[in-house]
C-alpha cells in the first residue's frame, strides 16, 4: 500500500520541479514511482549534512516507493564541479574503494537497506562506448553547459574550466536514464545536474522525471556544513563530541536542525520556546546523539557535557567581551586584554589551548557565531556575548 502523508512532499524539501502539485498527484495515484540519490565517494567520511537526503530517502521508502542509493563510482571519476571555483584533483580507483568502505556503517543509523536498493553507476557509465557518450552529449546544448554560474565565474577570473568537468552533468543525467526513474533526491547545489537528467529521460525514455531538493545546512562555524572546510558534525564523531558541538553552535540553528535532522513532529517545534534555547538545543543535541550512538550514548553525552562542559563555569567577575558575529577567534582574542602578545595568542589557539563551551578551537580564522564561556589557557576566561 503507498501512503501519502502530510510530510513527505514538504518536510526537508526546498523545492519540487517542475511542481509539488504534479508530484502529489502522481503519488496519490497509488503508484509506486522509483526514486534515488547519488552520493560521489570523494571522502571517506560522512557529516550530518548528507543525511538529509538520507531521511527524506527513507521517507518515501517508508511510504512504500522503491528506493535506489546510489553510489558514484562512475561519476566520481569525472568529479562534480558544482559549487566550487577550481577543478577537483581526479581520484584513483583505490581511493574510491577506500572511501565507499566504511559508508554503509556509517549510514545504517539512518537509513534501512531492508527497504532500499543500493546501486553503483560506475556500473554502467564505465561500459559506455563512444557512441553511447556521443549520443546522449547530443541531447544536451554545450552552451547550456557552459553557462552554468561556477563555470562562468572561473572563466571570467581567467581560470580553467576542465572539459571532464562539463562531462559530469551528463554521467549523473544519464543515471536517471539507466534506471528509469520518476524521482532524483539532491541538495540544492545538484539542482543543475538533476534538471539535465530531467532532460536526457525526456528525450531517450520519452518520459517525465521529477528533481527533489534538499535544504543545505550550516555548520559549527555558521557558514554551510563542508568537508573541505572542516565546520562538519562527522557521523564518527563520539557521542559527546556530536552533544557538545550542537550545544556549541548558534541558537539561531536550532529550529533548522530540528526540522531537517529529527522526526520530531513539526507541531513539536512549532511550539519551542525561544526563550529557552539551551534546553531547545539540550533536546536537540540529545535526539540527535541517539540516533547516532542509540540511547545509552545519548546519556553519557549528556552527563559528560553537564558534568564537565556545562558546569566548567567561570568566575563571577569574568569580564564580559561583546563581538560581532563572524569576528574570527583570533581578533576576539587579541580585543580581549589578555596581557599576551599576538604571537602568543596564535599560538595558543593552535595548540588546543583555547575553548568555547568546551568545544577547543585551533584555527586562528574560525569565525565566532555564538556566544559563551571563553577559556583562553589554562585559567583565563571571558564571557562572549555576540
């Protein structure tokens, strides 16, 4: 039996093409469409971030569709140019394996394989041919191509734009072609890429493709979850590592990471009190660190961050230092009249010697998005308000 409910087409979703009100209406037909998302094995670590995809995923698994995960080895080889100023260094073979290796451990606490098919595309792209590769390139404008933003940019800097790059969106196009699908799941950076296959299954399987996307997140910095930044809540993470991050980060976020990390009901959230963001994200913190590590991780994290965390209070006449949000640490450091010279206060910070809310800092430029106890050293302290 396919179910329908209120969630599926607007919780974690930012946008349905070419309408929700067309895909609705497919689903309330009572026919099982076939759905995925592609995951390219760049890295060999997943962050909280992948796992929206995951749930909304699993959403429609649960609702009774058929549900493909699929992983990119074959596109992985040309390497997805979406969001980025410079070309990705090519990946070997054994790098791949290496990556994808861990990755179902890691996912397993979200995501069901009872309920889902898992794919590799390199399995098709790889035994394309020549005039495979030219029939489905002439299905698609090189000017169309080329005019995608990240491609213009670097070419208006005079920087290179490879052309494996403008390959990539044809290899993830065509994967919807291969398994005929009535639904692609992405992030908002995929958009581009998934409206391609949208096309190719138009014009080589005469027929329609929905493009799902999925809300990006921020990380503990503020600024958007990414590996190569390294602001990422890592699905390894130990239990009071992921506690102590989410308790770390801005109130502002809350809300979000409710709404796209939890099943928590929206009526739930809806009823928060924003005047109580440290038991919100006390909740939060905890929900998510279940899922991660079940409920006898959840505890320990818990009582790791009230016993030693949240209790390492400061003195009472710890002086209060106002900043502005994004200030990086090093400048809040050096405005806070430590008596020490920049050098030193660099230093310190790139040693682990310096922490906020108990979360140690060690890169100088990490910008400063929340407030709370400072601890500079061993006994210094100041009271960021930001």
């Amino acid at each position: 039996i396919i179910a329908m409910n209120t969630d599926l087409l607007t919780r974690r979703v930012a946008k349905i093409l070419p309408g929700r009100e067309a895909l609705e209406a497919l689903i309330k037909s009572k026919k099982k469409i076939r759905l995925y998302q592609g995951f390219d094995p760049t890295f060999n670590q997943l962050h909280l971030g992948h796992t929206i995809g995951f749930r909304k995923l699993m959403d429609f698994a649960r609702a009774g569709h058929e549900v493909i995960f699929l992983f990119g080895t074959g596109t992985v080889l040309a390497g997805d140019p979406s969001e980025r100023d410079t070309g990705r260094k090519l990946i070997t073979q054994t790098e791949i394996d290496e990556n994808i290796k861990t990755w179902k451990e890691q996912v397993s606490k979200i995501v069901d394989f009872d309920l889902v098919t898992i794919k590799q595309n390199g399995d098709w792209l790889t035994e394309l041919k020549l005039k495979d590769i030219i029939n489905i390139a002439s299905n698609i404008s090189a000017t169309q191509l080329f005019k995608r933003e990240m491609f213009t940019r670097r070419i208006a800097k005079g920087d290179v734009v490879w052309y494996h790059e403008t390959l990539y969106p044809l290899l993830q196009g065509y994967d919807s072609v291969a398994m005929d699908v009535d639904l692609e799941i992405g992030g908002t950076d995929q958009e581009f890429n998934m409206l391609v296959g949208r096309e190719l299954q138009k014009k080589m399987n005469g027929r329609d493709k929905f493009v799902l996307t999925t809300p990006m997140i921020n990380g503990t910095d503020g600024k958007q979850m990414s590996k190569s930044v390294g602001n990422c809540i890592w699905l390894t993470d130990k239990p009071e590592v992921i506690y102590s991050k989410i308790m770390a980060m801005s109130d502002s976020m809350i809300t979000t990471y409710f709404e796209l990390l939890t099943d928590i009901p929206m009526e739930e959230i809806k009823e928060l009190d924003p005047n109580q963001p440290i038991e919100n994200k006390k909740r939060l913190a905890y929900d998510i660190t279940r899922q991660l590590h079940g409920t006898t991780g959840a505890d320990f994290a818990q009582k790791y961050f009230e016993s030693y965390v949240q209790t390492k209070s400061a003195p009472d006449d710890t002086p209060i230092l106002n900043v502005k949000s994004d200030t990086s640490i090093l400048e809040v450091l050096k405005a806070a009249s430590l008596g020490v010279s920049n050098g030193d206060i660099k230093r310190t910070i790139e040693q682990g010697g310096v922490e906020l809310e108990g979360i140690k800092i060690t890169e100088p430029t990490t910008p400063i998005t929340s407030g709370g106890i400072l601890k500079f050293g061993k006994k210094t302290y100041r009271k960021i308000v930001v």
